[in-house]
C-alpha cells in the first residue's frame, strides 16, 4: 500500500504547489509511481506546474460520483515516466468527505506516494485532504507572518502521527534581517525538519512555460526537491546549505 501525503501551508506565497510537484517529480524520477491530486477546489493550478495543463480532463469529482473509473481520470506527465496528476474540480458542490478518503484508499494500491496539494488556509479543500492523509508536510516562509500561520494549521493537525516541516523559498538575506534562523522556525511551528528550500527564480520561469522544474535545471530548488524526495523513502541526506 501506498502513503498518503497531504502538503498544506498556513498562507498562499509559500510555494506549496511547487514543492508538490517538484518533490512529487523527483520520486517518480527515482522509480516510484507516485498520483498528485489537486485539492485546491476552484483555484487548481498544480497542472501547470507540472506541464500538464491539456491534459487533465476529468477531475477526482469525476471518480468520487463513479463517472470515471481513478485509472482512467489520473493521466500520466509525458516526460516523467510514473507521475500522475488527479486535477480539483471546479466547485466543492456534493464533495463528501468519506468519498474522497475511498478515493485516496484506492489510489494507494495503485501507487507509492498519492500528494494531495491542499489549499493555504483550514477551507473544505483543507479538511478533504487531512481525512486521507498518513503523513503531512506543512510548508512555511521564515517570516513570521508565514511561522505563525503555520503554527496554527500545525495545530489542527494534532491527531496525524507524521508532520514534517519544509522550509521553503528560504533567503540567506532575508533569514539574518529577520534576525531568525532555521532553528528558530522549527521551534516556532513545532514540527521536525524535513528539508530546506532556496528562493529560486526557475520555479516561477519553470511553470510559467508549463514545464517541470526538474526537467529544466539541477541547480536552486531542484536538488532541495531531491533530497527531500530522498528523506521521504527513508535515507539520510545532508540539509542543503542555503548560500
């Protein structure tokens, strides 16, 4: 059986979408079968992260009111041999939560990893997302607005046996003018780290022209992908120094 991954963050700008995608890309790389589902009902955008905007046609609705077997509505990125992506529907009219969760059981026999990319906030898409999920990685900024956000959906999460932080679109500048650290931000949102992630102008310019980010570069957020990719299947890896 598959894990069931929920990535949630206490405010939008963290970069949650790109870290799905990214950390989700690099475990298919290394050979696992791994389904990204979008829980951002409304707003769904991780199919362009992922390059994969023309491609998504049926939505994780279409499998929760049987209108479309999971095998036939999560379609495969054509460059990443093992990656899938279940796209959001547009409203959350008629969404049950134990449906989505028979959703998310059944995609575990199919697959290694299921990501679900919650919305920002504690909203429906939120509590789909945390009924499904064996473990979860909040995604934080170092600012204190982001710390404190993060800290409260940490707090509703209290029952998930694995919580995991990542520190993402971390600035070398930004950390020593808000007089913080690393250390720091895990204290603040109370949750072991599982990675670190530099700000990276290749992100935006990556899904900006619907192409995965790992298939563009190796250098900036790519490798911090890897290496928490690396962390999730139980090895060790060094922390990326942020420069």
């Amino acid at each position: 059986m598959g894990t069931a991954v929920m990535v949630t963050s206490g405010k939008g700008g963290t970069g949650k979408t790109s870290l799905t995608a990214g950390v989700a890309s690099c475990l298919a790389a290394l050979g696992r079968r791994v389904l990204c589902i979008d829980v951002d009902i409304g707003l769904r955008n991780l199919d362009l992260t992922l390059g994969m905007s023309d491609r998504a046609l049926m939505d994780f609705s279409d499998v929760m009111e049987f209108r479309c077997p999971l095998t036939g509505a999560a379609v495969e990125q054509p460059e990443i041999k093992g990656l899938f992506l279940l796209t959001a529907p547009l409203t959350a009219e008629g969404l049950e939560t134990e449906r989505f969760r028979a959703l998310v059981e059944e995609a575990r026999e199919y697959f290694d990893f299921v990501f679900m990319d919650s919305p920002a906030g504690l909203g429906e898409g939120f509590q789909l997302a945390k009924a499904a999920a064996d473990r979860v990685i909040v995604v934080s900024a170092v600012d204190p607005a982001a710390l404190r956000d993060a800290q409260r959906t940490v707090s509703e999460l209290h029952e998930l046996p694995q919580l995991h932080l990542v520190m993402n679109r971390v600035q070398p500048k930004l950390i020593a003018k808000l007089r913080t650290s690393i250390d720091h931000a895990m204290d603040a949102a109370g949750l072991p780290l599982l990675g670190v992630v530099p700000e990276d102008p290749m992100v935006t310019m990556a899904s900006a022209a619907g192409v995965p980010l790992v298939l563009t570069t190796y250098k900036g957020a790519a490798p911090a992908y890897l290496n928490i990719s690396k962390r999730l299947l139980g090895q060790r890896v060094p922390l990326m120094r942020i420069r």
